[in-house]
C-alpha cells in the first residue's frame, strides 16, 4: 500500500529472521492478498466510524490508520501492532488458504440442490480432503500446497462467501482490540531478528475472548451494508473457529499460555450470540449451526485420517534413511532410488507433514557439510559415513519437491555436489 513502505519492511524483516530456512512464498494465490482483504477491512472500518458517538474511537479506525497485511508463514491467526502512526494487522495467508480450501472441501455437503443436480458426494471425500489440508498445514510450510480441485459454480461461490465471512470476522477480532484499547505490541521496541512475530501477540485471555465477542457481533452488524445477510457473519465466526481448532489440534497454531484455545473461544462467541439475538437466535443462527456440526465431525475423522497417513509415511521414511543405500557414485541402485522416489512422491500427496519433516532432518546446511567436507579423512570413510548417506539422501527426495517448498526448507542452500577432488 503506497504511503506505508515501513509495514511492508517490519513484516519482511520477521519472515526473513530464520536462519537457515526461508519464507515460505504462496505463489500466485488470487484468493487472498491485501487488494482483496483491505477492501473489506475498509468496509468494517466505514462502518465503525458511521456508528461510533465517542470521535477519539472515530479517530482510531479513520482509513489511513489502519492497514492490512498478509504474512505467509506464522504460528499466528492474525495480529494487530503498532507501528506510528498506524495500526498494522497481520494476517496468516496460509491460515486463510486453509480456511478456504476446508470450505471449498465441504460446499458440497451444504448447498441447496434442484432435480438436475448430481447427488451429494459422499462425506469420507471431504474427509480425506480435509486430512491433507490440516497436514499441509502443520509442515514447515504451513500452507495447503494443493491444487483448487474442479467443483461446480455453486460450490465454487458458497465457498468463497464462507472465506469471505471468515476474513472479515477475522480482521472485526482485531479491529475490536483496537477500539478496545487491549494490549497492542509497538514494533518499535522489539526487534525481529530476535522476537518471532507470534510473540507480539501477547494479549490475554480475557482480552482475547472480548475481541471474539465483539468481533462477532461486528461481523454480522456491518454485512447489511455491504448487501449481505448478517447471519453469513455468524457463519464466518463459526466456521473460522471450527478451522482453528484444526489448525492447533496439530500444533500448526498455537494458543499460548494465555490464549484460549479455539474451543473456548467458540464456545464464548455462541453463548454470546445467543444472548444477543435472543428469541430470534435460532434463525440467526440456523445455518451457523449447520456448519458447526458438519465441520465437527468432518474434522474429527479427518484427524483421525490424517494420523494414520503420518504414521505410515514416518515409518516408511524412517527405515529409507537409516537402511536405503547411498545415492552417490556410479555404483548405485537406480532402480531402488526411483522406487523410493515415487512412493515418497505418493506420500507427499497424502502425509506431507512426514515427508518434509523428514527431508528436513536429515540435511546439512552449507556450513555443516563444508565442515563434514573438512573432516573427512579417506574415501572409505565418505562411503561408509551415515551423516553422509543421509544427507544425500534427503536432498535427492528435496530435489523433486515443488519449488517454494525446497526455499522454505532452505534446499537452494544447500550443497548439492561433492568437491570434484574427493578426499585421497
């Protein structure tokens, strides 16, 4: 956003503080960016302004106070910090990905259909979904790196008005710690190279759950003024929640010690609403209940899809690296190497996480080798080394994985060929 050259920096300088790795960079997604998520941030904003009496609150949320980013890897949901004269809030595109594609996944199941509609497809199809999506998620690149798969127009629009919601229930939670006055971090005072970005995000319970409370009955207060039926609000803040608690179950966000977990916060936001909207709660609520109780039991099973996959990868590659021969020299097997390739290939597709944890173990660095390189004495000690073997091993696998993910894992980076001279 022009005008605003040092959100993009302090953002850029969290990512880029990790070491050995890279950001991981969502190529080409034209679901979520900032010319997507601030115009409805700009709306919320529009209509908080038009309702608030007190004008310091007018003040806080005038257009050019507060500015959207999106960050692609975090273990965050979003965070708002100060940085003068605005307030920056950042929110995890990979999250969202997630968000849209459990979405996208489960439309089938919900939509309306008409006698020239094909039947409902069979919920274990979004089941296995689901299960690789949560598992993409909890890798290290934490972003769903599949394909959009074919779908029919209506599923393809519920599901983009399902991220819609989320989106904006999302940016109403930070926006209502800004009109809250809660504990905000000044990126000023920290510094990135030594303070993750999850570690701004240091608002407690109490305060995180107002924010939920608030943030919901925002959501659904300003959808009429965007054309939309306010009870989609209640279904962007249930569903999102509903995907969260997907997102911590596997460790791919984490609530903190202070935090609430995503349950908890569900569970506020309901009583909440019902609360508010009293006698007429089950209507405002009908289709966010549906919601509820479909992703409750499409994310229990797919969770328990998901282990199972894992199992089974880490098992596989756990005895390909302490037993596959070394992949070096013009005496290997090249047909047991491309054997292992393609089951590992057939792995990434269903049990990611195992997959790339796996390659990531097991590779040095360029320092690490350049210091093996150093210390080896004889050329029987190169091809009897494990650390060695291992290595060569993980990169060959590296090699043929979807490039964002070698940068995230930092395989560019890597040494990728023996000296020509090897050791005498």
């Amino acid at each position: 956003m022009t005008g605003t050259p040092d959100v993009d920096r302090v953002f850029l300088d969290y990512l880029s503080s990790r070491g050995k790795t890279r950001p991981f960079t969502l190529e080409g997604s034209e679901h979520l960016d900032e010319t997507v998520i601030q115009p409805i941030a700009d709306s919320v904003l529009a209509f908080v302004r038009g309702s608030v009496l007190d004008p310091a609150l007018g003040e806080l949320v005038r257009p050019d106070r507060v500015v959207v980013r999106t960050v692609p890897h975090a273990k965050v949901q979003a965070v708002t910090i100060w940085l003068a004269p605005v307030h920056a809030i950042a929110v995890n595109l990979g999250l969202m990905l997630f968000v849209y594609r459990v979405a996208r996944a489960v439309a089938g199941q919900v939509i309306v259909r008409t006698e020239q509609d094909p039947p409902v497809p069979p919920e274990r199809e979004a089941v296995d979904v689901v299960a690789t999506l949560v598992d993409w998620l909890s890798s290290p690149v934490h972003a769903p790196l599949i394909d959009d798969w074919p779908a029919g127009p209506r599923e393809v629009r519920t599901a983009d008005n399902i991220a819609r919601a989320c989106e904006r229930f999302v940016l109403c939670h930070e926006i209502a710690h800004i009109l809250h006055g809660h504990l905000i971090a000044d990126a000023g005072l920290a510094d990135p190279a030594e303070v993750p970005l999850e570690r701004l995000d240091q608002r407690g319970w109490q305060q995180e759950i107002e924010a939920d409370v608030v943030g919901a009955a925002l959501t659904m207060d300003s959808l009429p003024d965007s054309g939309v039926d306010p009870r989609a609000g209640a279904v962007g803040a249930v569903f999102f929640l509903r995907c969260l608690a997907m997102a911590e179950s596997v460790g791919a966000i984490t609530p903190g010690d202070t935090h609430p977990t995503a349950a908890e916060r569900l569970a506020a936001v309901d009583s909440a609403l019902r609360m508010r909207y009293g006698p007429h709660a089950p209507k405002m609520l009908a289709a966010a209940d549906e919601y509820d109780v479909l992703l409750e039991r499409v994310g229990a099973a797919a969770l328990v899809v998901r282990d199972r996959r894992r199992t089974q990868a880490r098992a596989v590659l756990d005895r390909a690296f302490r037993e596959h021969p070394l992949i070096f020299g013009g005496d290997r097997d090249w047909d047991r190497d491309v054997a292992l390739l393609e089951q590992v290939q057939t792995m990434l597709a269903t049990a990611p996480s195992a997959v790339l944890e796996a390659v990531a173990a097991n590779l040095m660095d360029t320092a690490e080798y350049e210091r093996w390189w150093n210390a080896v004495g004889s050329q029987e000690q190169l091809r009897t080394d494990d650390r060695f073997r291992r290595h060569h091993l993980a990169l060959f696998l590296g090699t043929y994985l979807p490039p964002p993910v070698k940068r995230a894992l930092g395989i560019n980076t890597i040494a990728f060929t023996t000296p020509q001279e090897p050791p005498s």
